[in-house]
C-alpha cells in the first residue's frame, strides 16, 4: 500500500507518514495514530499499543472492501516503524 493509498483511505497525510517511515518522527500526537488505524483497518487502540511494543487488532473485514489481504499484511511495515520510533525515543531519554 502507497502512502497516497494510506492518506486517502483516512490516515494520515503523506508528509506525516514520510516522517514515521523515516523514524524521524519521535511522539506520534493521537490524531496520527487514529487515522492510521483507520486507513489499516486497525481496531481502536492499536497503533498505541505497537508503538508500546504490542501488537495491533486487526479487524476481520475491510469495510470499503480495497484492500487486498496482502495490502492488510503490508501494514506490518507500519508496525516495525513504530517499534523503532519508540525504542528510538527510549534511547535518547535514558
């Protein structure tokens, strides 16, 4: 899934999601993290517990029906993003 597939489908805008794929961006603010899991079609909750090291609530059916399995799948890019931010984050803290 492109970035412009994320942004349209809800998530967030494509400058947002240049920063969380290049793990430059530190604190995702909650909105970002809403429309992710929106356009992912992540349950509620979900990318603030991957960006705690959880994992997300994939939901069982897309319900505008564009995406693939594989596209669902893809999102685990988004999860390992998300993991290095934090771990990222804990560094420069400690």
């Amino acid at each position: 899934m492109t970035q412009e597939q994320v942004a349209t489908r809800g998530g967030p805008s494509t400058a947002t999601l240049r920063l969380i794929e290049g793990a430059s961006l530190t604190t995702p603010r909650p909105k970002s993290l809403r429309q992710l899991e929106t356009a992912l079609y992540w349950g509620p909750g979900s990318a603030l517990a991957i960006y705690r090291g959880g994992e997300p609530v994939i939901l069982d059916s897309d319900p505008l029906g564009d995406l693939t399995p594989e596209e669902i799948r893809m999102a685990s890019v988004f999860i390992q993003v998300l993991r290095n931010e934090r771990a990222r984050g804990e560094r420069h803290s400690a």
